[in-house]
C-alpha cells in the first residue's frame, strides 16, 4: 500500500468523526410481536444516514425510540452525546423531528406556523420573528407566509414542516419518510434542502421507502429486516453484496441478432426487442471482451447497456422479497466470450429495465 494511503488511513482511524447517534442491542416489542431484535446503529456527525426497509420493519419505531417519544425495552443509545434514559431532555433539545405525518396546523398561516415553534422554544418575540423570517425564506415561503397552510400544496406543508423543525437549531434532525406522497419535482426540492442541511453540518437520520432516495442522498444505509440489521454500508458496498450484473445487447438488424444469439447461446434473449443480456460484472476487462468478441465475429450491435446491481436487488435480495422477471428459455451452455464459465444463479434472471 502506498504511504499515502497508509498515512490517511491511520489518520482517519486515529481521529474518527465525531459519533452523533449511537445504539447497541436496541430492543422494542409489542405484545408477542418483536419489533426491534437488537439493532446496532452508529452514525457520524455531518452526515446522512438512511434506514431501509419493508413495511412494518421497524423503522418508525426505532425513530421514535431515539427520538424520546417512546421507551426501548432493552440496549443503550446515545443522541448527541447525551444517553436517552438518564437525560433525555438534553437528546431533545439537540434534536429536531419530523414525522410521517405533518404537523402543520392547517387552520393558521405559515407564519403563524413558524411564531408557535417560536413560542415552544422559548424564543423571544423579536428573535422568534427574525428565525421565521429567515426559515420562511429559505424555503421559498415568503410569499405563502400568510395564507393559512391549509392552501398549501403537499410539497409546500412538508417544506413548512421542516422549517418548523429548524427553529430551535437542531444538530441532529431525524426525517421519517418526509416525500412519502410527493411528486417528483417536490421531491427532489427535499433532496437539495436535505443536502443544504448536511453542507451546514446536520446530521440527517432518513428513513424512506424509496431506494434512489437513499442512492441519492446517504453516505450510510442500514437494511432493517425481522427487527435486525441485514446489512449496512455505504451506497457502493452494498451494491458489491449482490451478484447479477450483466450487458444488454441491443440489434436493429434481424439478421445480426440471429447470428449473435446463435453465438451465445447462454445468453437471455428477447425475439421481440431483439435484445440479449450476458451475465457480466461490469468490469472493463469484461466489456472490452465482449467488445472485441463482436468485432472478431463481424457482428454489430446498435446498442451495448451495463447493468450493474443496485439498491433494488439489495433490498429484495437481504428482505426476501420476490421481484417479478421474465423467464429465459433454455439453451445450451457454450463458453462465454469473456472465458467466464458461469452457471445460471438466482440473480442471473433478465431484468426488463436496465439502469
């Protein structure tokens, strides 16, 4: 290793990131149902971290057991340096919470909205106005200021919600699905908020139920799956996890995608798009391979796609969760361009939509 590289790597592990949440054996049941099974979180300071998983895993519990709004029944965690059970009022006022579902009230205006937060937080009048006023700005809220909340649409309440949950100046800020419901362009307004918020040093504790969320914003995800963490990682290590890559082939000619399709055998076909997808890692070696396999045989394909894993296939692969795939026919094995002599596996299935 070069002593670059060495040296860095000592450095990071000699002077860590600061910790902003922390937890070890986490544990929360109801009833018989276990809902947390001993889950290990440890987030650093100034960043994003994203919890994934499906319905009913446990995510929102875990929320409102760091967020103090419920007890654990087991484990130990601490929020900003401050341990939950023996001071939680200091995890609060170093916290800020925004739920899945909005506590906007409708019946007052925005700004008013922003005043009672004001209020909550024991903010003088003038210093209570002057942080609406900047929080209503910017989030794009001014001119929206003062008509009641009920008027706005779904994007402009989650943005209000958020503004509200700034005026005590969290470090710390916990976001439980807070686009559920929004459209795209909404959607993507939170992105750029959340990484403004990040920029500033705010840690970010994300749960979400869309996967290009987490793709696009964490720097860690964590999947929550039967109340344990399946896995955790950061966006590109936890892709690695998962087999089943592979390059679609796509002909315009009917002619050359007989020939090429009667050279790979082992290769997934599609007669009517006239495609075909070779099992492949994605790796430059791989692809110059199978490059020069096409200008050796005379063949030309109009178009070559790489699809390499992604938070999809981590997310049904670590969740057991089915994912519908068209079938191939089978064909006899023959040798791969590349050398490789794979055999077919669970994640070698033809995808429709490459990415």
């Amino acid at each position: 290793m070069p002593s670059s590289v060495m040296s860095m790597s000592n450095a990071v592990a000699e002077h860590p990131a600061p910790v902003a949440v922390s937890a070890v054996g986490l544990r929360k049941s109801y009833g018989d149902k276990t809902v947390l099974d001993g889950v290990d979180l440890r987030i650093p300071a100034g960043s994003v971290f994203a919890l994934l998983g499906p319905n009913g895993a446990g995510k929102t519990t875990a929320v409102k057991i760091l967020s103090t709004l419920i007890a654990a029944d087991g484990g130990q965690a601490q929020v900003a340096g401050h341990d939950l059970d023996h001071d939680p009022q200091a995890v609060r006022a170093a916290i800020g919470v925004t739920g899945q579902f909005s506590a906007v009230d409708g019946l007052i205006t925005g700004e008013e909205n922003m005043l009672l937060m004001a209020d909550l937080h024991h903010l003088s009048k003038r210093e209570g106005r002057r942080v609406a006023a900047e929080l209503l700005e910017r989030f794009d809220l001014t001119a929206a200021a003062k008509k009641p909340a009920s008027t706005y649409s779904g994007g402009m309440k989650r943005r209000l919600d958020i503004a509200m949950t700034l005026v005590g100046g969290p470090r710390i800020i916990f976001l439980d699905e807070p686009t559920t419901g929004l459209d795209p362009r909404s959607r993507h307004t939170m992105w750029g908020i959340i990484r403004e918020l990040v920029a500033d040093g705010v840690t970010v504790f994300l749960t979400t139920q869309y996967l290009e969320e987490a793709d696009q914003l964490a720097d860690r995800i964590a999947v929550l799956n039967n109340g344990r963490i399946a896995a955790e990682g950061t966006p590109g290590e936890l892709k690695r996890l998962v087999p089943g890559g592979h390059v679609r082939l796509r002909f315009a000619d009917p002619a050359a995608y007989r020939s090429a399709a009667a050279a790979l055998a082992e290769a997934a076909r599609d007669d009517e798009a006239l495609t075909l997808q070779l099992p492949s890692d994605g790796s430059q070696r791989e692809l110059r391979a199978i490059l020069d396999w096409l200008d050796s045989t005379g063949v030309e394909a109009d178009e070559l796609t790489v699809h390499t894993p992604d938070l999809d296939d981590v997310f049904f692969a670590l969740t057991g969760s089915q994912q519908p795939q068209p079938q191939p026919q089978p064909q006899p094995q023959r040798p791969h361009p590349t050398g490789r002599s794979d055999r077919p596996g669970p994640f070698d299935q033809p995808k429709e939509t490459v990415r």
